[in-house]
C-alpha cells in the first residue's frame, strides 16, 4: 500500500510540475504563439498524463514483488519453526526416556545391593559359625589359629624370597663375573709385565775383616762421620766381611751404600774423604732418582707433571712394599688403570695419571706422618693435579668411592698386588692372617669348623646340618663375606665357600 500511495503521489507531482511549465510558457509566448502554446501545453500534459500511468504500473509491480518475497521469507520462518519445535519434542521424548530408564536401574542397584548386604549377613554368620566349629575341634582360639597362620604364611615368604633372592643374586653374579673376566683378562694380556721380587739391600760385602776396623776408625770417628753424613745407622756385628745398613728412609741407605762403596774402593777412609764421598753419592742418587722418574713418566705416557712430581715418583725405585718395588707396582698400575678405562668408555688419561700417582706417597712416609694415599693426595693437589685425580689417588683404599677413577685405580692396584710373585710376607704375618681369617668365620652360628687354603684366597666353612639349612647356608655366606670386608684389609679377593652335608646311615641285620 505504502508503495501505492508513493507513485500517486509522484504523478501528482508530475502534473504539476507540467501545469507549471505550461503557465510560463504562456506567460513567455507571445499573443501570436498562444495557439501554439497551447497545443504544446496540450502534448507535455499528453505526455505527463503517459509518464504518470507508467510510473503507476511500475509501482504496482515492485509492490507486488515485494509482497511475494515477504510471504514467501514468512512462510520459510514458520516451515523452520515447526521443524525446531518437532525436534524439541523428540528430545523431551529421548529425555522422559531416558529418566524412565535411569530410575529402573536405580531400582535395581538398590534391590541387588540389599540382595549383597544379606548375603555378606549371611557369610559373617557363617564365618563366625566355621570359627566357633574351629575352635572347638583344634583347640585353639581364632586369634591363636590367625596369628599360626601369619607366621606360616611369613615363614613361606621368607623361604621364597631367599630363594628368588639367590636365584637372582647368582644369575647377577654369573654375568657381571663373565664381564669383569672378559675386562680383566684383556687388561692383563695388553700389560704384561714382569714380576718383580727384588729386596731392598741392607749389607755390604768387605774385601776383609780388616776393612771393619778402617770404617771404625780411631775410636770410632770414622764410623761417626758415616752416620752423621748419612743420617744411617751402621751395624757392625760378628758376620765375617759384612756390615749392615739399618735406616727407615730408603734414599738415605742408598746413599750410604754408595758412599761405603767408594769409600772401600779408594781404601783411604778419613772424615773430610768420607765426607766427600757421600756427597759425590747423593749427587749420583738424586740423578738416578730424575732418571728413573722421567722414565717412568715415559713408559706410562703421562704427560704435564710438575718436576717435583716426577722426582718423588723417581725416589720409588728405592721403596718396597712387601717385597714388591713401588715405582715398577705404580707403573704397572697406571698402564692397567688406563687400559680399564678404555675398556668401559672412562677418561682413561685420568685413569692412568691417577694410578701412576696412587702411591706417590710413599715417597714421604717415613718424613710425613699419615696414611699414603692421604699424603699422595695432598701431594698431587699441591703439585696443580685435577680433582679427579686427587679424589682417586685419596680413596683408592677407601672403601666408599666416589668417582669411576677410584674403582678403576682400586681394581688396577688389586691386579698388580694379585700377580703370582708380585708380593711377599714373613711366615709370622702370613700365619696370622690366616689364623685372623678363620676366626672371622667362627664367630658366627652353627659354623662347626673353618680352613683357610689357597694362601688365603679361599675359606671353606664347615656348618651343623641340623642349625643351618640350604637357604641359610648363602645367607651365612653372604654374612661372613660382609664381616671379612668390614674387620680385615687383605689385596685381591677372598672366596667363601659354605659346606652343608647330612648323612643318615642305617644298618640292615
């Protein structure tokens, strides 16, 4: 309607606006022209009245569109509106469903949980009624008959465990042996070494017994000459052509051995000779002692030691242990060392400078009071030494090791101490040893008698079959091999081996 009233109204306009032309065109044309005027007021009027009928039928037509599109969007509205109501009334469907199903089985749990509360009732009652019967036929309360059970069921694990536990632990033990085997036997094969049995010399031969009374001398001043040089104790005792050189420090009887040497080859004997003497041997010792330091660091292949290091790594060469030179005990120990770290991916330059200074000191034992490794170590640090290497020098007696260089050197100083000739002990000492070894065993329960053999690298324990049974017997292995570890200090390894026999003998008549 709106677009009706809008194309009169734009004709109307029309109309006027041709009465407006054609008023001016009447007042403009002159008295001649106004029949022209007139018939063309008349032709515009025409054409207006034609414009106008146009505009209308246009007008009539874009209200008609109009109209079609506004009923054709309303009644896509009202087809969208009934499909979200139909679909709003399925789901209050699906919903009323599914609380209808939802109350049926809150029914139903309700029913079987009252159902499992009766027969929970009723297995109590039971239980207690088993109980009561229990009792009375065992004679025994159901406290007493729960605690037996406790105790056999924890007796039973007890059993299974130890025995998965030995299981387990000889399974590890087979593999981390064929390892370690596999690692060693190729350390050792790439060192081999020679053995080294040399003493440390304490006599010196004379051409004759008239030679002791030269180094005498009057009342005794050449004698006291030699000691006050030296700072060694000489003995000269009964032993036909021999005198003996008794000092703790290994450099210093070194020294007096040259000395006495030359002083016995020259035969003039006096204060200011033997003086001389001396002298002329310390020099000659403090340059072996360079020599044998920078051949060693030369064989190990260590390389950025300090001058001092290398000195006291030469004063080695005079210093044994148990019978076994220390400088040719360090060098075996820092090839080894080296040769494990490459072995198991360690830094093996680490390993091998750790080991060849483990026991640097020893140098300084007889002028530093203290442990060697403690000394050696201070000695290192002193000298510009990594930290790594000062650790494993400290701990490679220690038995809680801190580092993978410490277990190497540890194991590579086990190696060369281990060797078949490498190391000696008095008789006394070997006996006692023995002797501490076998007391260690006994001390423990159903242990009925103890034989240490193979020098000391095995202990067969004899244990009461009756006290001690097959689980017992590893347990008791295993125990014994702790204390031996915590009261004894001994090189290498020490077996333990657990014999459990039982025996029944019947006679047939």
């Amino acid at each position: 309607m709106d677009t009706i009233l809008i194309s009169v109204l734009v004709a109307l306009v029309a109309v006027v606006i041709g009465s407006g032309l054609g008023f001016q065109l009447h007042n403009l044309l002159s008295a001649k022209s106004q029949r022209a005027v007139e018939e063309a007021s008349a032709q515009q009027m025409r054409r207006s009245n034609a414009r106008s009928k146009e505009i209308l039928l246009e007008a009539k037509e874009q209200a008609l569109d109009v109209r079609s599109d506004t009923e054709a969007k309303l009644n896509e509205q009202k087809l969208e509106i009934q499909r979200q109501q139909s679909r709003l009334e399925a789901r209050e469907e699906t919903l009323q469903s599914r609380t209808d199903s939802t109350k049926e089985l809150e029914l139903g749990l309700k029913t079987q949980k009252d159902q499992i509360a009766k027969k929970i009732s009723a297995a109590e009652d039971l239980r207690l009624q088993a109980g009561e019967r229990l009792e009375t036929v065992s004679g025994l309360s159901l406290a007493d008959a729960r605690q037996e059970l406790l105790d056999q069921a924890e007796e039973d694990i007890q059993f299974e465990l130890a025995r998965r536990y030995r299981a387990a632990e000889l399974e590890a033990q087979d593999e981390a042996d064929d390892k370690a085997r596999v690692i060693l036997a190729a350390s050792m094969q790439r060192l081999a070494a020679e053995v080294v049995s040399e003493a440390t010399v304490t006599s010196i031969p004379l051409p004759n017994d008239e030679m002791k009374g030269r180094l005498i001398g009057r009342e005794g001043r050449n004698i006291r000459a030699i000691e006050a040089a030296t700072g060694v104790d000489l003995i000269i005792d009964d032993v036909p052509e021999a005198i003996t050189i008794s000092c703790f420090d290994p450099i210093r009887r070194e020294v007096a051995r040259i000395a006495l040497d030359k002083l016995i080859q020259d035969g003039r004997i006096h204060p200011a000779r033997i003086e001389e003497s001396v002298e002329k041997a310390r020099t000659e010792v403090d340059e072996t002692v360079r020599k044998a330091g920078q051949a060693a660091t030369f064989d190990v292949d260590v390389k950025g030691l300090h001058p001092e290091l290398v000195k006291l790594v030469g004063r080695l060469k005079y210093r044994y242990s148990y019978g076994e030179n220390v400088l040719q005990h360090s060098i075996e120990v820092g090839l080894a060392a080296g040769i494990l770290a490459s072995q198991i991916g360690a830094d093996a330059q680490i390993a091998k400078t750790a080991g060849f200074l483990h026991d640097i000191g020893k140098a300084l034992t007889h002028e530093v009071d203290g442990p060697h490794a403690e000394i050696g170590a201070d000695i290192a640090q002193r000298y510009g030494q990594k930290d790594r290497v000062v650790t494993a020098i400290r701990e490679h007696h220690d038995r809680e090791m801190t580092t993978v260089e410490s277990f190497l050197v540890a194991a590579a100083d086990a190696i060369s101490a281990a060797r078949p000739g490498a190391r000696h002990d008095t008789v006394e000492n070997y006996i006692k040893r023995l002797e501490a070894l076998e007391e260690v065993a006994k001390g423990f329960e159903g242990v009925e008698r103890v034989f240490a053999i193979q020098a000391g690298r095995e202990v067969r324990v004899l244990v009461d079959p009756e006290n001690v049974d097959d689980v017992s017997a590893a347990t008791l292995a295993r125990n014994i091999v702790s204390k031996i570890e915590e009261t004894l200090a001994y090189p290498g390894q020490i077996k333990v081996v657990v014999i459990r026999e039982s025996r029944s003998i019947e006679v047939a008549q």
